[in-house]
C-alpha cells in the first residue's frame, strides 16, 4: 500500500487526481496510473474516485500494491477452441477455470499466453504488452466466446462495435430461485463497491448505466435456466444485476448467498452466442458455443434438463 497525505502548501492541491498521482509516482507510468484509478485500486480519503476528482489540502491518497509496469509475457502450447479464425480476428471458446490475461498472482497459463503462441505474435498492441489482442473479457470461472483482434484494425472496428452496443452478446446461466413471469430487464447502474473495491454493485456513486434482458429457458424447484443478453457491458455485469433482483448465479463465490453456492464451486454461466460485423468484409457473422459439461451437469443437479438451450 502507498499513502500520500496533501499539505496545505502542495501545489497539486485543486488538480485532478490522475494529474497529481502521476507526479507523486513518477516510476510509474501514466497510463498505468490512468489503470490504477479504473480498476478501483485509488482511494481518496478511503473512498474510490474517479480520475477527475479535485484534491484538496489534507486529503490522504491509498493505492493498493501496484502491479508491475508491463513485462514481456510468453507465449505457451496451451491447446484452444477456436470456432472461428481469419486474418483480422478470431473468436476462441475460453474454458471455466482459464484467466483472460497475466496479472499479480497470474502470469502463466492465461488466454493470452496461448494466444501468442497460436498467433506467433500476431495480435493487436492497443492493449500493451500484457492484454494484446484482447477486446473484452469474461471471468476465470465463466466459460465461452471471446473476440481477439489480430491487428489494430480488427481492434478499433470491433471495440468502437462494442461502445455502440451493436455486438450481440448472449450468456447461458442456472440462476437461484424461480421467476413469476417469463422474460424481464434489469436497468440498474453498476460500480465499485466502496467498502471492497475489487467487487462491483448496484450503486448511483461514480456508476455506468448497465442493463441486461432475461429470459427463462427452464426451472427446477429451487433454479431457473436463463438466456441472457447484454445491452451494456460492464464488468461483473450479469452477476450483479442477478443477485441484485434475488436471482445470484449459481455457485458464484463472490455475489450469491450460501444456498445459491452449494450447487457447484464457480459460478455457472456460459457466454454462448456472439454476433459481429466483420472490421473488413463487412458482413454479419455469428458464432455460437455450446453449453460445456459442467454447466450440463449442474443443470442437472438443479433439476433442469440438459437439453433447455
């Protein structure tokens, strides 16, 4: 943890906070800097903040241990899905339990490292060093589709789809509970959790608009089998929209209350439909994942046949 307390006659006293975080850390870069505050990992006066916010004399900054400035990651033989590859993209089929991209505690064994080695390289640099090629992301624990670019065309096309909201994204999930009507959304903003800035929640304070459209395939007694499509995509999205109406994500560790975590370790959900306009061709293309054996066999336990898609 680094701690830095403003005094009365600093002269980064009325700047914006990335402004004076990048002078009181000089080591450290200031697009890393610029990270730091996104993820949530920059307090002031133990309250996350956004980069814009005003200091003022007395206030005291925290950031968490900061993880390194980007190294050269390496490329591994990990086998992997791929369900769709040209020359600009692909879309890979992650499965349950692999890491999207090298981080603290992770720096080995990622998507990434067996993007590299599957592309020799080939990958898009917008993202720097340790995220090439990677236009969005889902959780260790969610399995299915993901777009990479291959160079930075692909990239600024698929990712400039993505801030409009025009690529279609459907996710699979068993739920906890069952629902009185069909088909619903939930609108309701999303961002860090102040009193644990590693988690995310439904709050107004320094939120995004997220909303996400459900409908329910299937139900048991105590599950229900929902298709999911995302409007907006923030992270954590589905899992917090889903606890947040009383519906948690099966075995998720982090949002979902006990009875919904004795079902499996990790929550079961799958993202298995993705739809694009090619960056270069120009046309429509979808590509569609089917549902993995744990999310089956879970489904099962929840008393929900395997065959609701």
């Amino acid at each position: 943890m680094i701690k830095k307390v403003l005094p009365e006659d600093e002269q980064l006293v009325n700047r914006r906070l990335d402004v004076a975080l990048a002078a009181l850390l000089p080591d450290l870069s200031r697009a890393h800097i610029q990270r730091l505050i996104e993820e949530g990992l920059v307090t002031v006066n133990k309250r996350v903040a956004p980069k814009s916010r005003k200091l003022s004399a007395g206030d005291v900054i925290e950031t968490a241990q900061t993880p390194p400035e980007d190294t050269a990651v390496v490329p591994m033989n990990i086998p992997l899905d791929i369900p769709y590859e040209d020359d600009d993209l692909l879309v890979v089929n992650k499965p349950r339990g692999m890491v999207v991209h090298p981080a603290v505690g992770n720096r080995d064994g990622t998507l990434v490292n067996a993007l590299l080695y599957h592309c020799s390289g080939s990958l898009s640099g917008i993202n720097g060093v340790l995220r090439p090629g990677i236009v969005h992301r889902i959780d260790k624990d969610t399995s299915g589709l993901l777009l990479v670019a291959k160079n930075d065309f692909a990239h600024h096309s698929l990712a400039n789809q993505l801030s409009r909201h025009s690529i279609k994204r459907e996710y699979r999930a068993v739920v906890y509970g069952t629902f009185a009507e069909h088909t619903g959304t939930v609108d309701a903003p999303i961002g860090r959790n102040p009193r644990d800035r590693k988690n995310f929640c439904v709050t107004s304070a320094n939120s995004k608009k997220a909303v996400t459209h459900f409908e329910v395939l299937a139900a048991g007694e105590k599950y229900s089998m929902l298709r999911l499509t995302l409007e907006t995509g923030r992270t954590h999205q589905i899992r917090v929209h889903m606890a947040y109406i009383g519906h948690p994500v099966a075995g998720d560790r982090v949002y979902a209350h006990k009875a919904a975590r004795a079902l499996l370790e990790g929550q079961c959900l799958h993202a298995a439909l993705i739809g694009f306009i090619h960056p270069r061709k120009g046309s429509y293309i979808e590509i569609s994942s089917p549902l993995p054996s744990y999310f089956i066999d879970a489904a099962r336990r929840a008393g929900i046949a395997a065959e609701a898609r």
